[in-house]
C-alpha cells in the first residue's frame, strides 16, 4: 500500500473535516473508506466538496501569492469526467468567459482528471501546453521579436503544430491540449468573442494611445499542478484578477518581455542617457499609471500594489486569528513598484510550501 499517499490523505482528510467544523469520528470514517480505495486501486477519488475544500486551500497556501484574501471565494468547476479534446475546449472556454465576466472577473479553477488516474499507462494524464489560457504570441524578425519573448517556443510550437497568427504584437495564441503522453497535441482556437482585451491609455498624456499597447483581462495560469492529499491534477488551470504592476511594471516593461520603457520616457522627453535622471522611474510609473487607469475605466477588475498589500495584510489577521501560521515568498510579495512603502516590504515570512498548492511542472513541448 502506499504510505505516502495515505500519509498525504490523511492529513488532508483531518485538516478539511476540521476546518468544516465536523467531528474525528467522521473524518476517522471517510480515511478508512480511502484506505480501503487505496488498498484497492493504488489511488483514491476526491468528493467534490473535498475537491473545492482543497482548491481553496492551495490557493491559501500560495507562497507567492499577494492576492491571498480571497482565497475562500473561488469557484471550482470539477472537469474530472472530461477526456476528449474537444470537451476540454469547451470546459476551458467556459471557464474564460465565467471568470471574465464581462470584465467583473471571479476568481475560478477548472479541474480536469488526476494524473493517478493514469497509473500504469497514462491513457487519461490531460496535459494543457498553455503558460496561460490567453497569452500573446513572439515572432523572431530580422528587425528583433515581434509580440511577446516569453512566448517564442510556444509560438514556434503552436506554428509547428499548424497554426498561424495575424503577425502582430498582440496575437492570441491558441489552446494546445494533448490527452495521454502518446498522443499527438491538438490546438484550438480561441474565439475573439471571448477574450476581453483592454486597450492602454493615459489620464493625463494624450500621446500614450498612440502607443497602441493593450493586455488581456484575465490571468489564467495553466500550466502548474495541483496537489491535494496526495493526488496530483496536473491540469487544474486557475484565475484570479490583475495587479497592475503585474503588466505595467513587468509583462510591458521587462526587457526580456515588451521592453516599454525607452519609449514611454522617450515620448515624455525624459534624458535616456543617464541614470540620475530616473527615467526608468518615471516611465514605469506612467506606464502603470495608465494600465490601472485603463482597467478602471473599462470596467475591468484590477488592483494597485498598495491595496493589495493592505488586502495582504488583512489576510494574514484572519489566518492568525484561525490559527494558522502565513507562509510567503518575500522576493515575491513585495510588488516591483515602490516595494518599501508597502507592509509587507518591512516583515519577514517563513518560505515553507504547505500542501495543498500550486506546484511548477515540466513543459510538455520542451
């Protein structure tokens, strides 16, 4: 039998049956009833409730993650029965335009089958080849990359694959999903109907609109699994809204991503050619200026670093108050815009990954 599993299991098993306010006796009950599918199977099937229980908690237990406050408040779509390509199309579609919302976006995971429902060949083991269900495209030109550098490979792949692109800085890139590790990847496309894009512009420099920048509404992270009691779905894709500065100072700005920021201080006539000037200062905080301004106006939910590390520090009152101690990556709580006059910049956390949670995984076309 499989005592880590069952270890895993059990731990879950109590932690879920407490947090529900029910007795020992009735989680006693439903881990004999596991150990039991384990001694029999090899592995054991979540109960719904204990499915959306864990999602919930492997968003609580995010290490990275500043937008924690809300973790109670997602919706989980359970995906288990799921195994042709073209119903998990539709199963992912579903969940772009519920978490988009028309632009009210609701934090949502959709999880599809266990990898452990696979054992032994692997027939069922659902792999999304998407970093994200909307991410634009990079083309490599002879004038540098056109659109989006994290995306060259999966571009090339998704080409290789058969898809084509418009050729511009903002092409969304299809949904490649692959069901068992023999099969070939089959891509879709994703209507446009479906994905909110908001175009960029500022309250106060009528030139940023020339631009012509623009981002998606919603991050739907795919390409992490997730781990609960010991069961790993490692396709579970999950949402929640922008941070600003998650575009503004980093999908636009990064020099290995949109490399905004030589431009944006180049139309504000800031001098480029030496550092005294904080022209990277000053451009990053327009350029985030405009990503929150643009979100607001377009109705489209997004928050600033400042109140998300306000939200961050109330979340962390709550877990305290339940007796559970908050876990955190520093280097990646604070925001990448003026971390040090944010609370967190100032406290120190311990980086221990609990369980459930999130958990980085090998790219399939790599």
């Amino acid at each position: 039998m499989n005592s880590k599993l069952l270890e895993e299991a059990r731990a879950f098993i109590y932690t879920c049956y407490s947090e529900w306010g029910r007795s020992e006796e009735e989680a006693a009950s439903r881990f004999e009833e596991i150990s039991r599918e384990v001694s029999q199977t090899g592995t054991y099937t979540h109960h719904y409730e204990e499915l959306q229980h864990g999602a919930k908690m492997a968003w609580r237990n995010s290490n990275r993650c500043i937008g924690r406050l809300f973790w109670n408040t997602l919706q989980v779509f359970d995906e288990r029965d799921t195994a042709a390509p073209e119903g998990i199309r539709d199963a992912l579609l579903r969940h772009i335009r519920y978490g988009t919302n028309e632009g009210k976006i609701r934090p949502t995971i959709t999880v599809f089958a266990p990898d452990s429902a696979a054992e032994g060949t692997n027939n069922r083991r659902i792999h999304l080849w998407n970093h994200q269900l909307i991410r634009y495209a990079g083309y490599e030109t002879g004038a540098g990359v056109l659109g989006d550098p994290h995306s060259l490979a999966f571009t090339r792949t998704c080409m290789e694959l058969g898809w084509r692109g418009q050729g511009t800085a903002f092409d969304v890139l299809p949904l490649v999903i692959q069901t068992g590790d023999a099969a070939e990847p089959v891509w879709f496309e994703i209507p446009q109907e479906d994905v909110l894009q908001v175009p960029l512009k500022h309250p106060d420099l009528s030139w940023f609109e020339d631009l012509k920048l623009q981002w998606y509404a919603v991050p739907i992270i795919s390409d992490m699994r997730l781990e609960i009691g010991g069961i790993t779905y490692g396709a579970a894709p999950f949402n929640g809204w922008y941070m600003a500065t998650e575009i503004g100072a980093r999908n636009l700005a990064d020099e290995q991503r949109y490399h905004m920021l030589p431009k944006v201080a180049s139309c504000m006539g800031l001098d480029t050619g030496t550092n005294a000037s904080f022209w990277k200062d000053r451009a990053l905080l327009e350029l985030n200026h405009a990503v929150h301004h643009s979100f607001r106006e377009a109705g489209v939910s997004i928050v600033d670093h400042h109140t998300a590390a306000q939200q961050f520090q109330l979340f962390e009152q709550q877990e305290k108050q339940c007796g559970r101690p908050v876990t955190g990556d520093w280097t990646w709580l604070i925001p990448p815009v003026s971390p040090a006059v944010t609370p967190i910049f100032h406290n120190q956390y311990e980086n221990t990954w609990k369980t459930p949670n999130f958990f980085y995984q090998d790219k399939p076309y790599k």
